[in-house]
C-alpha cells in the first residue's frame, strides 16, 4: 500500500539524488554518442570501438555512484518501507516532464536493486510497469533539433531533395561525388517503388541523427505515398582516398532488420527522447521487440527491464514448462528453455570436466568480452541477470535435478519461488548440428557457407572462436549462421598459428599422440578438419568454399593485419546491395 501523505522530507532528497544521478549518467551517454560524429569524421576507427567498449560501463559506474550517494547522506540501509515509498512517488513527480522517464524508472529500479531484500521488489518500491508515459514527448528547446525531418518531394526534384536530406547532416568531410550517389540513391528508391506516381501524402521522413557503428555511419528513414511506408537505410562510408561514399540504399524491414540485429555491436546514436527514435524505429520494424530497439541504441539496461517485463507477462499467459534445451548438453554451462518463449536460459555450472580448464570468473570474463566488442553479426548478444525468480511448478523435474547437481551453489528454493543467482538469456536459434541433419542439399550447403563466412568474419574482428564445433553456432530465421558459446573465445592477436611440423621419424608418424610441442595459445587449423568434416557432404561444400580456414596461413596473416592497425570492413547487407559492386563508380575498399 501505498503512504497516504508525502511527509517524509527525506523521501524527497532520495528522490531528487536518483534523479540526478540519471541525469548524470544520461548526459555522459550523450557526450560520448554525439562524439560518434567527429571520430567518423577522422575515421577514428579505433577510437570508435574504444568509445563503444567505455559506453556499455557507463551506467554500472553511476549506479554505484548513486548507492554510495545515498548511503552516505542519508542512511538509507536503516530506512523504513514508507520512506522508499514515498521516495518512488516523489520520483514519479520529478519524471513528470522528464525527456527519458522510461530510462530513468530503470535507473531507480537498478539503485534500489543493490540497497533493497529482494522480498521488496514489488510495485511499491521499483517501477514494475511504466509510471511516467513516453507518449508524444518533445524537446522544446530552441537549438534542439527534432526526432525526424520530413521531406516533401516531387517526382521531378526527388534528386534535389536526397542532396539536401544529406546535406542536412553536415558532415564534415567532403564526398567523393554527391551528385553521382544521389542518382544512385534515386535510381534504387525508383527500382524498389516501381512504376509509382506520388500520392497527395508523398514524404520522406529521415531520423535526425546518424546511427554510427565501427566504419559506417547510417541515415535511417522511410519513404511514405499514401498508404505505403518503405522503410529505408543509407549507409555511408569512408573510401581508400578519406572522402565520403554512399555504399548501398536499403529498402524493406527485413533489410533493417539485419541492420538492427541482436548479433552485432551497439550503435552510437545523439538521441534527447529515445522513446521517439524507439516508436520511429518500430514503424519500420513492427515485428522487433522493443526492449531489442533499446539495446541496439546501447541502452541495454533499459533494454532488459523491457524484456524482463515481456517475460513475466509471456509467463502469467502460458502454461508450458520449463525443460532442459534440445541439443548437445554444454560442458560449461546448463542451458534451458521454456518451449513457447524465443530464448534460452544459461547458467554456468559448479564444475567442468577435466579438458575444460577455466572457471566461473573466467566464463563471465568472455561473456563481458562479447558484450563490449565489435560482435560483426556473428555472436548473439546475451542479457545477464541476478536474483532471478521462477514459478517452481513451471519446471520439469529433470531441469530441477539438473540444476541440483550442476548448478548448486546458484540455486535457492523459496517456498513456491526457485531463484537463480546468476544466468544469462539469448535468442533461440536451431543448432547447426541438427539443422544440417534436417536439411536438405540445398539448405546443408547454404549452412556450411554460411558457416565458414561467420568464422571469418569474427577473424575479421580479432576473434578467435576457440571450440568451433557445429553444436556451438546456431541458425537464425533469416538463415545466418551466428556463434553462441563463447567460454573459449579469445583474440586472434593472442593466438599462435602454426602447421603441424612434419614428422621426423615413422614413429613419429604412426604415432597416435601429439609428438610436438605445443605452447600456450598455439592453434594448427589443419587439425581442424577431423572434428568439422567427418560427413562426406559437408567435406566437400566445405573444402570448395573454405578450404582456407585449413591453413594457418590465413588466420596467421590476418593477426598480423589486425596488430598492424587494420580494422576490416564487415557489412551487414549483401555485397550485392552495394552500389560499387552494382556498376556504379567509388569503390570502397578497407583501410
């Protein structure tokens, strides 16, 4: 229940610290997304992925901030249920006008988190379900720029209206030639629309701000006639000489969807109302939730409160139960599912058989490692919980005893509750082992490419996957190969690739056992092909396309490129889309 009169004062200043706190963190979020604009400017490469990796530590830090704040100036660890319930409602106040009041309930719902029994996490002391709309919020300000600008074309000055709409973003480089890759982009709106003629409600609406991720910055829109919305992105990107390229147009929500995908890095993004760009976003991608919208801007906290309600509400209106995940069961990590929710449960387990030498520090450690780097399409993001509490009539006894006995010491039963310290959720995807033992010729080959395609593009991005076993990768709904075990993962600068030295004698030879000597981080990828490519099939769709990832020449090469500062080109659209590789002229290549 809630208090009938705000009379504690304290209350009040808790409220006004939380908020302030945010307000710190935000504005620090801020800064270091706007300063996308200027590294891309100076194809600051390395500077971008730094930025990328400081931004995702950023709200931890000023949560921290905020319980030592609070625990210093006003005791709160001695503080009764009605303060902290006056506290939210006060806070609910301060939101009222607030730009990012969806952010900030999770701000408060996280401090709170670290000074409160979970027994207080109900609807009277964290922000359960939204208080504060994110309905229709503007910002006001004179100099503020707003969510999206519309456009009004013709048929006959669609050219004069893409220069401007990119005009209007004012980078500050020079093109290679604008006019050329606005007759690209005019030509490819022409193609997609068809033989269209403008409606009365002709636009097009473009975000105000660029979406920066590694090498590319992304103008993300959507051309309305009449009824129809197109949505629309338009990469642009650095050529070999410094100057600007428009790279491809593209067109339709499964194109944005591979652009927005759980599997790569966070973009950078100068956003005052999220909420905006979120609902702008969701136009175009209706069949992406939310709470992935979030994290794709790198507001992953927010981004989890918004799943975590999702899953509540999925578990109040299903009736399945929770079972161990078909498959191949993990060495390291116990992973589940519920059959009618899209995503698994991972917990490390208490204890891995002896070829698995690495702990649970260490496995959190390459958790975080994927989280903050470059993950090209190829790793599926993982949102990462504490204290999570289940309905223990909604497991299957043989999930319980599982947990049990692998996972003990992050276990607890609390009447009808089972609680799990510490576990990690993903997107479900199909095993690649068994979606090639159900696939047809067709649908093998297409996963082996595949495959071999999503292991260099992680060699492209400084990964090392380690255990590349087809059990560890899975297959998305638009068929991409994406790799999702990551306890052996390392950089591919601190790997040693070598050849099997020939033997020196036919004892040697005959031998059964390794006769050489193998030093920490030595990998010889022509021992690869025993575990991969026992099935004849997938040999030799293998062989003709990667016949490479054998040799350690290519993986050893690759390092050196990459200690030699060469960050590659990894695009999330096919090289078909690509107006270089389509005839038109401004090749662009990596630097």
């Amino acid at each position: 229940m809630f208090p009938q009169r705000l009379t504690d004062t304290r209350a009040y200043e808790i409220a006004v610290a939380l908020r302030d706190g945010f307000n710190r963190h935000y504005r620090l979020f801020r800064e270091a997304s706007a300063a996308a604009k200027q590294r891309f400017e100076r194809a600051d490469w390395h500077g971008q992925q730094r930025a990328q990796r400081e931004r995702i530590e950023y709200y931890d830090k000023r949560v921290n901030e905020a319980v030592e704040r609070l625990r210093a100036e006003f005791a709160v660890d001695t503080l009764g249920m009605d303060t902290w319930q006056q506290a939210k409602l006060h806070y609910i106040g301060l939101l009222t006008d607030h730009h990012q009041p969806e952010l900030a309930e999770t701000f408060f719902n996280s401090v709170t988190a670290k000074l409160l029994h979970r027994s207080y996490f109900n609807n009277d002391f964290i922000f359960v379900r939204p208080a504060v709309s994110t309905e229709y919020i503007e910002n006001d300000e004179p100099a503020s720029k707003p969510t999206y600008r519309a456009y009004y074309p013709t048929r006959d000055n669609l050219r004069e209206t893409w220069r401007r709409i990119i005009d209007n973003f004012q980078l500050d480089i020079e093109f290679e030639d604008l006019e050329r890759d606005v007759e690209h982009v005019t030509q490819a709106m022409l193609a997609e629309l068809g033989a269209f003629r403008p409606r009365t409600n002709f636009q097009i609406q473009v975000l105000s701000s660029l979406f920066y991720r590694n090498k590319g910055a992304y103008l993300v829109g959507k051309i309305i006639n009449g009824f129809i919305e197109t949505p629309l992105a338009l990469p642009i990107l650095h050529n070999p000489d410094g100057k600007l390229v428009v790279d491809a147009a593209l067109f339709g929500e499964d194109e944005l969807l591979m652009i927005f995908s759980y599997a790569r890095a966070y973009f950078m993004v100068d956003m005052e109302v999220p909420s905006a760009y979120v609902q702008f976003l969701r136009s175009l991608m209706p069949r992406k939730p939310r709470a992935e919208l979030y994290n794709a801007l790198g507001l992953q906290k927010h981004g989890k409160n918004l799943f975590y309600r999702d899953f509540m509400f999925h578990l109040r209106h299903s009736s399945d139960k929770f079972r161990i995940a078909p498959g191949i069961k993990g060495m390291v990590m116990l992973v589940f599912d519920l059959p009618s929710f899209p995503y698994v449960f991972k917990v490390i387990k208490d204890f891995y058989p002896p070829q698995k030498d690495t702990s649970r520090e260490q496995i959190m450690g390459k958790y975080l490692l994927v989280k903050q780097h470059d993950r090209v399409g190829r790793m599926a993001d993982t949102l990462e919980y504490s204290a999570v509490a289940f309905p223990r009539a909604r497991f299957e006894e043989e999930l319980v005893a599982e947990l049990k006995h692998f996972c003990g010491s992050l276990l607890e039963e609390d009447g009808d509750t089972l609680i799990i310290r510490h576990l990690y959720i993903e997107r479900r995807m199909i095993p690649l082992n068994i979606y090639l033992q159900e696939a047809s010729h067709e649908g093998v080959e297409h996963a082996v490419i595949e495959y071999g395609n999503a292991i260099k593009d992680l060699v492209a991005a400084n990964i090392f996957p380690g255990d590349m076993l087809w059990k560890n990768f899975g297959v998305t709904r638009h068929g991409k190969v994406v790799f999702y075990d990551y306890d052996e993962i390392e950089y591919l600068t601190d790997c040693n690739f070598r050849r099997v030295p020939a033997p020196r004698n036919e004892e040697e030879e005959m031998s059964g056992e390794v006769w050489y000597t193998v030093n920490k981080g030595d990998v010889f990828p022509e021992t690869f092909g025993p575990f991969l490519l026992g099935n004849p099939e997938v040999r030799e769709i293998f062989v003709a396309h990667h016949a490479d990832l054998l040799d350690a020449a290519f993986w050893q090469g690759h390092k050196e490129r990459i200690l030699a500062g060469h960050v590659h080109d990894v695009f999330p659209y096919e090289p078909t889309k690509r107006f270089a590789l389509r005839g038109g002229s401004g090749k662009v290549v990596a630097k």
